[in-house]
C-alpha cells in the first residue's frame, strides 16, 4: 500500500477514534502533448502519475461531512450535505469537496454524512493536477460507499464541474486521466466525444517531470482569459469550437482578428495537430518525431498561446542541451509556472540531472525537482 494511504488510514483512526470503513484514491497526471486545448473540444494525450489523494471515510450518521486534511497542516472543516451548498471563505481545499458533494446531490443522489481524512502527495502548484485528483477521489468515494453507481467518466465531469463553482473554467482533460487512467499508458482523449484510447508507454522510455517549484495557480485570471479569447476567435471563424477551425480558415479571418486573439487560435489549431501525429509517435516509439512536435508545442505555448515563464523556458532549455538529440520536452500544465515533461530514455537522466543541478539555480535563484513516475492506474476505491 502507498505512503499516503496508510497515512489516510492512521490519520482517520487518530481523529475519529475508529478505524475507517473506506479507502479511495485517485491520481494526479502529466500531460505529454495538447495544451489548451480540452476546453477547445480538441485532443491531449496525458497519462496518470504515481503521486495522487487517498481518501479514509466512514459513514457517522449524521448529514454532515467532517474532513481532516492532513497535508493542509491537519486542518478540518464540517458541512452539511446539501445541494445548496456554500463555499468556505477561507478553506480553498475544501470547497472542492463542497462542490462535488452539491453536484452529487444535485443529481438527486441521496449522499450520506461521514468522517474524512485526506492525504495526498502530489505536490501543489506544479501543474500535476492535485485538485482534479482531489475531486475525483472524494466523488468517487461518494458515488461508491453511498452505492450511487456514477460511472467515473461522469464522476470526472462532477470534478470539473467544481471546478467551476470554485471559479476556474477549466477543460475534462485532468479529471477525465485521473478517474480513467489505464496503468502503462498514456490516453489520447477526444475531449468532445470523450472517446479514449490507451496508448502503451513504448519500451524502454520514460516519462520525466522535472517541478520548477514556481508555483502556478489556476483560479485566477490567465486562464480564464486566454479560455474567452479561443471562445471569441471560434465565435469570428463561425465554429462550434477551435476543434472544427483550420489554419485556412483562421488565415481568411485574420484582418477580423486582434493580434493576440490570432495567436491564441492559431497555438490551439496547431496543437491538435501535434497531439495526433504526437499520438502515433509515440505509439511507434518514434523519439526523433515526438521531440520535434512536443518542442514544437513547446515554443507554441511560449509564443503565441504566452503561458511559459522564463524559469520554464530556462528549465526546457537546459534538458534539451542535456538530453543532445531527440530532446523531447515541453512545458506541461496549465502554465505560469509548474513543471516540464520529458520522455526520455532512462540511460539519458544522469546528465539531465546533472546539468539541472549545475544550471537551474543560476537563472532562477531556487531549485528544481526532478520526479521519475511511471504511467499509473486511475481512480480506485476498496471497502475495508
Ligand atoms: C489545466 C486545466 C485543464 C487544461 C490544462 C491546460 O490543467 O485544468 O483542463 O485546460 O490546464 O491544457
């Protein structure tokens, strides 16, 4: 059993007195290719990481929710289960559970109070999704101790849903990875029909995260924006959405579009064309072609979709001089901030290593941290 388990498990048992009845789990991820591009009903191909939230419960008898959260300095918060929920003016991390419990019972589902210990290791503000595999873990835990029967593609939909109440309007992309997620794959993910396929990690490569331990936060502004300006460039190409638009019919239209607004579209059309040559590269283990199309959408997110910062940009630099050929690296995540991915050939990861050691501080004035993961299962709940 992982770490953070058993500290869910020993948590709840402290607290409550009582050892729990439940253990739910779901993971964070990394995304290989398609930025921006979920919420343009396009295409990623992100993969679940080893790190993610376990969740101990136990039904109480009561309406309410009461949640230990372990890694936020052990603090607590309690609430009723109701579909007129209220958001906690303080306690961010809990509003996420407050959202997926009101969408739950906005369902008409009927949800059961219980005791909640949390404890999760994907590290904050690194672009790993922690919240996703936060929401997906509790909705799961919800939907299967209170026998609800929402599939996890739905219970994905309620996290990203939360999302929202919360305040970011954010794609399916990393719910969807974190609920779905097959071990040993990555998945390419329609993310308009939410068709999936799972792609195996080829042999003998890995994926690399390296955290620039800049921290990014989503609920804030820049992603909400740049989200209007591909939702005001489709409305002027006359699309449902980027997905439907080509790089002709976005040229026709560029006197009709702002400078920063053509850029935008342009990152996104471009980008779900990598991500399905992306796609069959890396099902073939073609490294040479997946560098070229993950730097490309590397240097797209940098230029035109502006979503990098310099420490990040800093960071893929100094792999890609690492790594020599076949560097194939990007910034991963929302941007501003977070991390980069690498898929690498593991006998590569030394001088990576060494030459982030001897680089990275010099331009940036911290250190990074460098994560091997491997392609993880998704969301799992067991009755104990
Ligand atoms: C965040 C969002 C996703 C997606 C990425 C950018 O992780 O939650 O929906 O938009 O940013 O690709």
């Amino acid at each position: 059993m992982t770490d953070v388990k058993q500290k869910a498990l020993a948590a709840f048992e402290e607290k409550f007195g009582v050892k729990a009845d439940f253990l739910s789990y779901a993971p964070g991820r990394v995304n290989l290719i398609g930025e921006h591009t979920d919420y343009n009903d396009g295409f990623v191909m992100p993969c679940a990481i080893k790190f993610g939230t376990a969740i101990a419960a136990r039904f109480n008898g009561s309406d309410k929710m009461r949640v230990l959260a372990v890694d936020v300095n052990g603090d607590y918060d309690e609430f009723t289960v109701t579909a007129d929920m209220q958001k906690h003016e303080s306690k961010t991390w809990s509003n996420y559970l407050r959202g997926v419990t009101k969408l739950i019972c906005e369902r008409g589902c009927k949800v059961e109070g219980m005791d909640v210990a949390i404890c999760g290791d994907v590290p904050l503000g690194a672009g790993l999704s922690s919240s996703a595999s936060l929401e997906v873990s509790f909705g799961n835990l919800l939907s299967q101790a209170c026998d609800l029967n929402i599939d996890l593609q739905d219970i994905a939909l309620i996290g990203q849903a939360a999302e929202a109440y919360i305040g970011c309007k954010c794609g399916i992309m990393d719910q969807t990875i974190s609920a779905c997620g097959q071990e040993g794959c990555a998945m390419r993910l329609d993310c308009r029909t939410l068709e999936k396929q799972h792609v195996k990690v080829p042999q003998g490569l890995e994926v690399l995260i390296v955290n620039s331990n800049v921290k990014h936060a989503l609920v804030g502004g820049e992603y909400n924006e740049r989200r209007a300006q591909c939702e005001e460039a489709a409305r002027v190409l006359g699309v449902k959405a980027l997905r439907d638009a080509t790089m002709e019919m976005l040229d026709a239209k560029r006197a009709e579009l702002d400078d920063v607004t053509y850029r935008r579209a342009r990152h996104v059309i471009t980008e779900d064309d990598r991500v399905l040559a992306a796609v069959k590269a890396f099902e073939s283990g073609d490294l040479a072609k997946l560098a070229e199309l993950m730097y490309a959408s590397h240097c797209s997110m940098r230029d035109d979709f502006e979503i990098t910062i310099p420490e990040i940009d800093g960071l893929v630099e100094i792999i890609r001089k690492a790594i020599g050929e076949n560097a194939a690296v990007r910034m991963t995540g929302g941007g501003f901030g977070g991390s980069v991915v690498a898929v690498v050939e593991p006998a590569k990861i030394p001088a990576i290593t060494a030459a982030i050691d001897a680089e990275y501080e010099k331009i940036s004035g911290r250190k990074a941290t460098i994560i091997e993961t491997y392609a993880a299962a998704g969301a799992h709940f067991t009755k104990l």
